[in-house]
C-alpha cells in the first residue's frame, strides 16, 4: 500500500517544472498588469482568485494529482509576481525592503509549521493543516524569489541573463552541498526553492524585456504561451508517470 501524500515528490523533474512554473509566472504576471495594463492591485486581485480556486480543489483532494499540483505552484508565482511588484512600485517600499518583508514572511511561517507539527518535512504530506502551512511557506517563497530577482537587476545592475547566471551558481552550490555535505536536506531545499524562483524569474525577463534593457523583447504574451506548452507538457508526463503498470496490479492484488 503506497504511503498517503498531497504533493509532488521531489526529483529532477520537480525542479524542471519549478523553474518553468516561475518563468510562467514571471511573463503571466506582467502580462496581467502591464501588457494589459490593468495594473498591479487589479493583477493581485485577479491572480489571488485563481489561486484560491486551485487551493481549494488541490485541499479538497484525497492524493496527489500532477494538474492541480501544478495549478497551484503558478497561482503561488503568477500571484507572488504581482506581490513583489506591488510592494515595490505601488507601496514603494523598494525591493531591497519588499525582500526582507517576504523573508520574515516566510521564516515566520516556517516557524509556525516547525512549532506546531515539529518538523519541515516537505515530503509526503497528507495532513490539511499542514498542507496549509506548506502552500503558505510556498506562496511566500515565490513572492521573495521575485523580489529578489528583480533586486539583482533594478538594485544591483545586473542584466537579466547575468541575474540568472547568479542564482543558478546558487542552485548548483546547493546541489553539491545535497550531494556532498550532512547539511541539513530541509535547508538546503527551501534556499533551491527560493532561487529557482529568480532564475526563472530572470530567464522570463530575459525572454520578454525590451533588448535596450538585456532581453530578447520577445513580449510576454508569446513567452506566455511557450511556458505553457512546456507546463503541460510535464505535468502530462507527471500523470504518465502515475499510470499503474500490470506489475503494480498484480503486487496490489
């Protein structure tokens, strides 16, 4: 009997979909407020609602299933875009205060978690509440990943594909303290949670902002388009992946 659990398992194509999911996120996000201009507060209002719906669902469900999974990670970076950017350019706090906002956000939702279920484990999780505190840590996280992205290249200068450059040495260094260190795995997932978001973040702004300013000004309805093929394609493949084979049957029966 396999072991309850609400949430994808984290392997190499968890991380795939992760930095996809933030790349939609990013250009959806600037899609909603600027290229529509409908601007920031009405894009946290229109992406809190999508967010809430796909919670809801994902909540509702008894087991992991890769779509609604999904869903709700780009509800958490298409929201967590409108966020950071609302902080910064409507309550111009800066992104520099926006990120350390976000951060204590985040460590205090951490906390909480640690507190009352006396652990972060991210893997497998079955239980409601904690399933809450997770899809908040995570909602958090996003939000944080984009402000700072969007500090390494309004604050810091760099050009976008510079900022990608830079949190993917994150990433790498985290994956050589998982593979070669007894630090500890929890930390280490939630700072390549975090910086995946950036990258991501930063790849999207790459993709779609103007070549004066280091991109590639292939506009965010296109680059929108092309992360959700690569999206769906995934979680397809996630739902191939979950697919019983005869074997499994038999071992069931």
């Amino acid at each position: 009997m396999k072991t309850l659990n609400k949430v994808a398992e984290i392997t190499l194509l968890f991380w795939l979909m992760k930095i996809v999911a933030t790349t939609l996120g990013e250009t959806l996000g600037d899609f909603i407020a600027q290229t529509l201009g409908l601007g920031y507060a009405t894009g946290i209002l229109i992406t809190l609602i999508f967010f809430g719906l796909v919670l809801g669902i994902q909540l509702t469900r008894k087991t992991y299933i890769p779509v609604w999974y999904w869903l709700v990670i780009i509800g958490t970076t298409t929201l967590g875009t409108e966020i950071s950017d609302f902080i910064d350019r409507s309550l111009h706090l800066g992104y520099t205060w926006g990120s350390l906002l976000l951060f204590s956000g985040l460590i205090l939702t951490l906390l909480t978690w640690h507190k009352r279920f006396g652990n972060l484990e991210v893997y497998p999780i079955f239980d409601r509440n904690k399933e809450v505190h997770y899809w908040i840590a995570i909602l958090f996280s996003n939000s944080l990943g984009t402000a700072f992205g969007d500090y390494l290249s309004d604050v810091v200068g760099l050009s976008y594909l510079y900022g990608a450059f830079v949190t993917a040495g994150i990433i790498v260094l985290v994956i050589l303290l998982h593979y070669f260190t007894k630090m500890n795995q929890i930390i280490l997932f939630w700072v390549a949670f975090i910086f995946t978001r950036p990258f991501g973040a930063t790849f999207g702004d790459f993709l779609t902002k103007p070549l004066a300013k280091g991109g590639l000004n292939l506009g965010t309805l296109p680059a929108t388009l092309v992360s959700v093929v690569l999206i769906g394609l995934m979680i397809y493949i996630s739902h191939r992946h979950m697919v019983p084979t005869h074997t499994d049957e038999q071992k069931q029966l």
